[in-house]
C-alpha cells in the first residue's frame, strides 16, 4: 500500500514540475502556430517607457504639450473604472509587460498600423481578421477580459473552461499567464494548443526566434516573403519576393529610436560604397534622398512619387530622368512633402547632358533666367545646370540660388553626422519629421528620421533611425 501511494506522489510531483518548467521557460512568441505569417512582440513596454518619452517624436505623441495620447487614454481607464469597477492597474500591467499580434494569410501593411487616434487601435482590435490574434500578459484574465470589452465598447459573455467571447466575432481565452484574444474560436484554441506542444510553434520551427527571444528588443518580430509592407516617402517598398524569411527588432536609447529590417535572400549580392557631397544642399526642405546613379529603379520612384505616378505620359519625364542619371554620379532629390515641391539633382552632370536631353520634354530655353522650363499637367517645371550639377523640379533657378546664399547647410544639422557615416546604401533619407508637424499643425518640434537600405551576403537591410 504504501509504494502504491509513493508511487502516486512521485508522479504527482514529476507532473508539478513538468508543469512549471514548461511555464516557467515560456515565452509569448509560444502561442504562434508553425502556419502563422506574421509576428510582432512588444517587451516589456514599461521598462521601455522613461527612454521612449525621451525621443522627440514619441513625446509629441504621448506628452499634454503634444497629441496627449498619455492623458487620453489614463481618462478612458478612469471612465472604466467608474463605469465597471475595473482598476486602470489591470489594463496597465497588460500593456507593460509583454503583448503580441500574430496573423495568417493576407498582407500586413505597416503603415496601415500607424495612427494618431486611439479609436484607431480599438477598431483594428474589435475587427480584425479571424486568423489573427492578440496576446497579453497578465495576473487579473478575467477582469482583463471584462476591460477590453469596455474599451471596445462590445459585450461579453463567458463560455466556461476560461473561454469568452466579446460581442459576436471576438474570442477570449487564457493560459498560464496570457491571455488571447482571437477573431475566431479556431484561432483562439489554435493558439491555446500551441502555447503546450512546442512541435506546432513557430518560434521551434524558425531559427531565427532564438536571437529574437535571446535579445534585449523593444519591438521585434518575424514574417514569411510576400506578408510584411511597409513604405516611406519616395523610396522602393519593401520587396520579398526574393527572400526567404524577415526578422525585425528595434531598441531605444539616447533620444533615438533605431529599427531593422533583415531580410534572409537566396541570392547574394553587396551594396558598394558611395561617395557624395549632398552634405552642402541648403537647409530649406524637410525631405532629403541620396542614390546611386546606377539604383534607376529606386530614382524613378522617388519621381514617381512627386507626380503620383499616375499621369499617362508620366514615361516622357521617367526617360528624362533616366538619361540624366547614367550621365551623373549620384542623384540626389529634395523636396517638401505638405506643398510637393521637389528638385532633383544630378551629381556631376553638365550643361550638355542637359541640353541633349531636355528636348524629350519639349521645354523652352530662357536665356535671361538661364533654365529651361515646361508646363507638364499643369505643373510648372524648371531644369538647370550650376557648376557641374544638373537642376530638375519645380523650384526655380533664382530660387534656388537664393537659397544657396541665405540657407545654412545639410553639414550642419546635427543629425547629418548619422547620415554622412552612412556609406554603403542603395538609398538612404533625411526626413524633418519636425518641419512637416510644425508646418501641419503649429507644433514646434526636433524631429527627424534616417531611412537607408543595404545589401550585405545574403541579407538585405533597411534600417531606420527616429528622433
């Protein structure tokens, strides 16, 4: 009898601590199924918080003297404590600690991520896709589950074995110390089953989780070819085709807030090293590109850009620019992104290059002004050449020139010191974030962002820079 009962507590005790060695080595990334396309994990957003108020452009976003995303949404917890007895700690520990959203099928545009509103993300939540889902961690599951239906403003219902559902399209459920929110039952207890057989996780499957999980990342995550999007201004989107898989992770410090994108290729290749003078381009836009004269494909975008791309001759002005560029070093394009003015200039072309091809565009010589203008769609452009550099766009040479004379330098911004140690890129972008808010909305602040691509083996990089 009694080796029968020793044996009972032995397996008793062998099964406790299966249990709480699973638990306690898991990890978030654990409730992604092997099938899944998309992951991004959030890391502990509070220890992240003291460093992230200190970057310029995230302060504006949370800050009272900004958008007050802060204030605003500690308002909407005390509503929801009055209206529900839910204590705001229960939505802020969710939110300090880890979350994830992992999705399957269809694409995942970045920038479609992005907004200024807070009902925003309270929409995305309470409509997305039903084979995505959401995961936090907590201590209070169910109280938790009782705020998000505040916040969404929806109902809920429990459905027994620590299962909800919110409204009629949402699915709650916890295990451990997370619990999932999922737009439908199936990806919900998909994602429950994965958290305990490490064989259906994705994070087992793909190597790459081992330095994503290992580091120390505020934001990081992983995608399958053809899944992420994302676009800045004027540059190549990101394109997969080629690859095999992208992991992504950034970091804060310092007042900056740096992000990477690296892409796994099949094939290799190596970005060269570029000489450039852009550094002595006045100070008098809030939008500055450099490329390879080689890279056409990335400078008829940014062209592109300027004119949206859409005009049915748009291939008059694309054949210009494209003559020019193999006449040049470097290209470089500049501009201001609220009133679409732009120029483009040719690094070390010359007045005959000018003249051998600006007859594509049909334009007139002035010889008083000396440029060449053209009226194309109703857009009044201009082309120029001053010691030794080709002008394109629509600011005037007398304008330009004005400029040069009272405008201090690119050099001498501080930030430029980052841009100019960048010297191997297939593009690389100044952005004056702050120009484009003051501008927009009357708010004064120094903000600016560093976007630049590279090829190195069998990895693509892009890398950004926000402060």
């Amino acid at each position: 009898m009694h080796k029968i009962v020793n044996a009972k507590i032995t397996t008793l005790l062998a099964l406790v601590i299966f249990v709480v060695m699973l638990f306690a080595d898991s990890d978030i990334f654990d409730l992604v199924h092997r099938d899944y396309d998309f992951v991004v994990r959030i890391s502990k957003g509070r220890s992240w918080y003291t460093e992230i108020q200190k970057v310029p452009f995230f302060s504006f976003i949370l800050n009272r003297k900004g958008l007050g995303f802060e204030d605003s949404f500690l308002r909407i917890l005390e509503d929801m404590r009055y209206k529900t007895g839910v204590q705001p700690s229960i939505v802020q520990e969710a939110i300090s600690n880890d979350v994830l959203f992992a999705s399957k099928g269809g694409e995942v545009d970045l920038n479609n991520l992005i907004s200024f509103d807070l009902n925003y993300y309270f929409d995305f939540i309470k409509t997305m896709a039903s084979n995505s889902f959401f995961a936090f961690q907590t201590k209070s599951p169910e109280n938790l589950v009782k705020a998000i239906a505040f916040l969404l403003s929806v109902n809920y219902k429990a459905l027994g074995k620590n299962q909800y559902i919110l409204d009629d399209s949402l699915y709650c459920g916890f295990s451990g110390k997370y619990l999932v929110v999922a737009g439908s039952k199936q990806a919900l207890e998909l994602a429950l089953k994965t958290f305990v057989t490490p064989d259906m996780q994705l994070s087992r499957t793909a190597k790459a989780f081992e330095r994503l999980k290992a580091g120390t990342f505020f934001a990081s995550g992983y995608s399958k070819p053809n899944v992420i999007k994302f676009s800045i201004p004027g540059v190549s989107k990101l394109d997969t085709s080629d690859s095999e898989y992208i992991v992504f992770y950034s970091s804060v410090s310092a007042g900056n807030m740096s992000i990477t994108f690296e892409q796994k290729n099949r094939k290799e290749t190596n970005t060269k090293k570029i000489a450039e003078t852009m550094g002595n381009i006045p100070m008098a836009w809030n939008y500055y590109l450099s490329i390879p004269s080689s890279n056409i494909q990335d400078i008829l975008e940014t062209v592109k850009q300027w004119f949206q791309g859409s005009l049915p001759d748009i291939t008059r002005i694309l054949d210009f620019v494209t003559s020019l560029s193999k006449a040049s070093s470097n290209v470089y394009n500049v501009g201001r992104l609220e009133t679409n003015d732009f120029l483009i200039i040719f690094d070390d072309a010359s007045s005959k290059d000018l003249e051998k091809n600006i007859s594509k565009l049909g334009g007139k010589y002035d010889s008083q002004k000396q440029e060449w203008t053209m009226i194309f769609h109703g857009i009044k452009l201009s082309a120029y050449s001053i010691n030794n550099r080709v002008y394109f766009g629509t600011i005037e040479r007398s304008k330009y020139e004005q400029y040069d004379r009272i405008r201090s330098r690119l050099k001498d911004v501080p930030l430029y010191f980052d841009f100019s140690k960048i010297e191997s890129y297939d593009f690389k972008l100044l952005l004056d974030i702050g120009d484009i808010i003051k501008t927009t909305t009357g708010f004064n602040i120094s903000s600016k962002v560093l976007f630049w691509r590279y090829s190195s083996g069998y990895f693509t990089y892009y890398k950004i820079l926000i402060s």
